[in-house]
C-alpha cells in the first residue's frame, strides 16, 4: 500500500479545510431562512464567507482542528498496524504544514506534544467486514462542541421538561434538553448524534457515530425516523439561533440510532457538533493505498460565492445593530457607551489569552500593559515563514466560559478594557465588567479564516513555553468584527436567549410520543 500515506494526508487535509457537500447544503438552508439584518443573519454571512476562505486558501475552517478519530473498515487480512502508523506520520506532516492545529497536550504536565500525537492520539479505531475494500472516515471535533455532549440516566427531572421517563417521550425530552443546554456554546447550529441505550461509554459511542451519517439521509426505523423529524421541527422553535444570537435556526440535523441495554440501566448520550463539522471519508483500494472514491460528496454542491449579493443587501439593511469603532487602548467612557447588540470593528493591538495565561496573570505580572487593552480568548494556528516571521493560518474565538473562575479579577487587577470570545461569560464576570467598566464580545466562533484575515501583523509572542495555541500573541488588526453581548450596564444577550428559549421549552412538556 505504498499510496496510503498520500491518501491519508489527502484525508486529513481535506477534512480539516472544506466542508462536506451535505453540510454546506444544510447551512445554506439555514442563511436562507434568516431575516435580513439580524444578528443570526449577519453571523452566518461571515461563517459561508469563512467556508469561502477555507476552501480558497486550503486552510483550517476553524483554528480548534479537535481531536482526530479515524473509523476504519478493513477487509479480513489487512495490517491495522501498519496503516495505524501511516495515520500517524500523516497527521504529524499535517500539523507541521498548519493543516492541523497541535492539539495534543499531557493531561498531566500540560506539555503540548506539538504535533498531534500522543497517548491515545489520534483515535483509531479498526472493524473488519467482507467487503473487499478499506473505508476510512474522519471526524475533527473541537473542544467547544465536544464539551456540550450530555449523557442522561433515565428517568430524571430536567428543567422546563419535568421528568423524563423510560421511553419514547422520555428520550425525546432528554434531546430537546441536550439542545437547550448547549445555547450558543458549541458554535451553534449545531448537528447532534443520540445514542439510546448501551453503557455510559458505548452508548457516547453510538452517538458519535451517528454523525457519520449523511445530514439528508433517512433512519430505516420508522419510530427514531419520526423522532428525529420531530426534533429538527421542534429543537428550531427554541430561538437560540447562530452563536445563541436568538434566530430562526438552532439545530442543522439530528441522527438517532437504539442500542440495547441491561434492565437496570437506560442511557441516552448526545453528542454535539458546531457548523463547522468536519467529517470526511474515503473508500481505499487495500493494494495499492489509493482513494477509490469519496464520501460525502453526493448531490447538489453549494457555492457560497453566489450569494455574496445577498449578504451586501444585509449589510445594507442593517436595522438591528449600531456599528462602532474601536481603537485599543480604551478609556472607561468608551466602554460605558457601549450596549448589547451594538457591533463593534477593532482596529489596533489585541493579546490572546486563554486558559494557561488566565491562570498565570492570577498570580503574575503581566509581560505587556494591559491597560485599556483588548483580550482575546484565542489559540490560534501559527506558522513561521521562509524569512523566521510568524504567520496566522487560523485565528477564531475559544469558548469563553472557561475562564469564568479568572476572568473579572484579571480585568480589574491589569485595567482591562474588553474581553472577547465566543458564548458568553456568567455572572462573575458580568459584575466585573458593571463594576469595573468593561464589555464581552462575542466573535463569531468557527469563523478561523475570517478573523485571520483581519490581521495585518503579529507584533510579538509572549509566554510561548505554554505552547502556540496558550501563549499570549500581540495581533494587529483591522476592522475585526465582533457583537457586544454583555455590557458595562448589567446586560447579557446570553442570560436573556437562555432564559426565553427555557420558557419555549417547556412548552413541550406533555406527552407527544406515548
Ligand atoms: S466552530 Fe466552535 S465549537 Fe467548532 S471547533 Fe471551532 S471553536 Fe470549537
């Protein structure tokens, strides 16, 4: 199989970069139920013009390339070994080339390995069948996703839903709930895997791997088939829209599949995934290591390019947002004008920071003066160039609300003016910023390319021993857009979507599927 390595780095490559056909159909769907002007509207326009971006520059659709598991089929016979190793050496270049992001840390140390490989990474798991072919799919997962699965044990009480027997509407309730949960967190909309059945790890499994299936395709079971349908209808009517911004589309597909169980237990497991769900699979020919054919490719192709009409007619029907520059430093005046849903353009320096720098600046100096500056809950993809100069390949908004613990006490220990990510902080950090005088933005989470692109410069790296996705990076940047979701006034664009997406949810509180 000397053609294996090539296929695999083609595999890889290909699903870290372009968006299979299915999923950009169901996006595409999405942006066309939209109304022009809105949040949802304008967040989607910047996600198909990341797509764009990706596609054209061959490079990561989102900066967080996940956790790479591979499910391969092989005919009886084939060394598993040997293509294990293939995938390895593959994924190492990948990551070298800026494909993937190195992603791969001791859950002891911290260490980043560098290069995505390490203790049970990548993911590789092997089955055999008759067939006389090799089968290869790949899924990227990235963590603020991957950190919105949800397992329940049946029964159970859930919030607005009340309790979730063993049964039809039980599991139905624990699906709408899982969606409920997830808010905007997980780059909504999303698509979700459930797995009914199993045990706390198989049944995870099963639900992963309905995320294999094609987003169009149709549940040979005629009661998880009329399940799933109920759940796309319904799961959409929550209002939690692209990024939790509120808006028609919350959920872009949903896979069901049942397993059994042992009586004294009844597990149903949902694995989220955000918009930028990168799955891909090849069908190999187990003598030569070529691609024979590759999945998810079928129908109509969607060009996003055909749209950029619509989405100047957006920009020009911008009804629901005050659009205001920015130049860092900030003074508090500034800031206090500011209000939830105003859009704001950075031109000047950001510093990243995420989860490593937090918790350093707890107990530190600073390396740079943060007066008056802008944090960026970010880890990009950087690479050097032929000249020894850093280059941003990827560079999107992490989840915020991981530095929750941190977050306030930072802003007013160093004067810190505006932190921004992706899906809101909680009420710590509001309180800070009312006290202090501070603002959350919310970037557009999944848009990599988008936001690299707003970057003239890397003026500086601090803190690089933590690894280039934890170090500080000192970014230049011009018109980097963003929408401010909780302001200096004690408001928070994610406390009310949350609080009025749980008032439409228990309205599906009786009984639908007896
Ligand atoms: S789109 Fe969002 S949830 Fe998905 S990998 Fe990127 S940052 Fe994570």
């Amino acid at each position: 199989m000397e053609k294996l390595y090539e296929s695999m780095y083609q595999l890889i490559v290909e699903t870290s970069t372009k968006l299979p056909k299915d999923v950009r159909r169901a996006i595409l769907k999405a942006k066309q139920r939209e109304n022009a002007g809105t949040r949802a509207a304008m967040s989607l326009a910047t996600i198909t013009e990341n797509i764009k971006m990706a596609d054209e520059n061959v490079s990561p659709i989102c900066q967080d390339t996940g956790l790479p598991t591979f499910k391969i089929k092989v005919p009886v016979g084939i060394n598993q070994i040997q293509i294990k190793e293939t995938i390895k050496k593959a994924i190492a270049q990948a990551t070298k080339d800026g494909k993937l992001r190195p992603n791969s840390v001791d859950s002891l140390t911290g260490e980043n390995s560098g290069d995505n490989l390490g203790e049970g990474l990548p993911v590789v798991k092997f089955e055999q069948w008759e067939k006389d072919y090799i089968d290869v799919r790949l899924i990227l997962k990235g963590g603020g996703c991957e950190n919105k699965n949800i397992q329940y044990s049946l029964p159970c009480e859930l919030e607005g839903l009340g309790r979730a027997g063993r049964d039809l509407d039980g599991i139905r309730k624990c699906i709408l709930h899982a969606v409920y949960q997830a808010q905007g967190q997980g780059c909504s909309a999303g698509f979700i895997g459930v797995g009914i059945g199993g045990d706390r790890s198989s049944g995870y499994d099963l639900a992963k791997e309905q995320l294999f299936r094609e987003v169009d395709d149709v549940n040979p079971n005629e009661e998880l088939r009329l399940l799933e349908e109920y759940i796309m209808e319904n799961a959409n009517k929550l209002g939690i829209g692209t990024m939790g911004f509120g808006g028609e589309t919350t959920l872009l597909g949903c896979k069901v599949g049942a397993m059994h169980r042992i009586p004294a237990s009844f597990f149903v497991s949902v694995a989220y995934n955000c918009w930028a769900f990168r799955r891909l699979g090849v069908h190999i020919d187990p003598n030569t290591g070529e691609i024979i054919k590759w999945l998810y490719q079928d129908g109509e192709d969607v060009d996003f390019q055909e749209n950029a009409a619509q989405e100047e007619h957006l920009a020009s029907t911008d009804s629901e947002r005050r659009v205001i520059t920015l130049q860092a430093p900030i003074t508090e005046e500034q800031i206090r004008q500011l209000k939830v849903g105003d859009v704001v353009r950075i031109n000047g320096i950001i510093y990243t920071g995420r989860d490593a720098i937090h918790k350093y600046l707890m107990d530190h100096d600073a390396p740079v003066d943060l007066n008056g500056q802008i944090i960026y809950h970010c880890g990009p993809v950087m690479l050097k160039d032929e000249n020894g100069n850093w280059e941003v390949k990827a560079a999107g908004p992490t989840t915020s609300i991981r530095e929750e613990p941190y977050q306030g006490d930072i802003m007013k220990k160093f004067g810190i003016r505006a932190v921004m990510g992706k899906g809101g902080m909680g009420q710590k950090t509001l309180q800070a910023l009312k006290e202090h005088g501070g603002v959350y933005l919310n970037a557009i989470g999944g848009a990599a390319q988008y936001y690299a692109d707003c970057i003239e410069a890397v003026e500086g790296v601090d803190l690089l021993e933590f690894g280039i996705p934890e170090a500080m990076w000192h970014l230049r940047v011009k018109d980097f857009t963003a929408v401010v979701t909780m302001d200096s006034h004690g408001n928070s664009l994610h406390e009310d979507i949350e609080k009025s997406s749980l008032e439409k949810l228990s309205q599906f509180k009786e009984p639908v599927f007896s």
